[in-house]
C-alpha cells in the first residue's frame, strides 16, 4: 500500500489514481450518483460496480493502516489503542 494511490488493474474497470481517503469517497459518491441515473446500461453499470469496489478496497485498507499506527504500546509493553 505504500504509495495510497488506486490504479487501474482491469481493462473494464479503469479507476483514476486516488490521492487519499476523501478523494476516493468523493469518487464512490459520483460512482453511486451515475448507477442511480435513469438509462445507464448493463455495462455501464458492472464498470461502476468494478469501481467502486476497488475503491472501497483502498479504503478500508488506508483506515486498517491509521488504525495500526493509533495503536499505543503501555508501560508494560502491553499494546492499547489510542
């Protein structure tokens, strides 16, 4: 996960590269706004569906990765969450 960018890993799905967590919630909520559109196709809407779900992936990857970095050692070595 090193550089927190999405890229596109299918023909069919292309997803622009994402530079952080609220980009990509922005992108999920036009990806939801295009699928709600009366006339979107079969197609058109298995690509959005594509895209969607790798965006969702990078989210929940960035959050597990905060999530791992809020966790505190205590004075007895013992890992407690922040």
């Amino acid at each position: 996960m090193g550089d927190n960018t999405v890229t596109n890993t299918s023909e069919n799905a292309s997803v622009p590269e994402v530079k952080g967590i609220e980009e990509a919630f922005a992108m999920l909520d036009q990806i939801l706004a295009k699928m709600d559109e009366e006339g979107v196709t079969l197609e058109e809407s298995f690509r959005c569906y594509e895209q969607g779900m790798k965006l969702i992936k990078y989210c929940n990857e960035t959050i597990d990765a905060v999530e791992k970095k809020v966790q505190v050692l205590s004075a007895e070595g013992e890992t407690d969450e922040f």
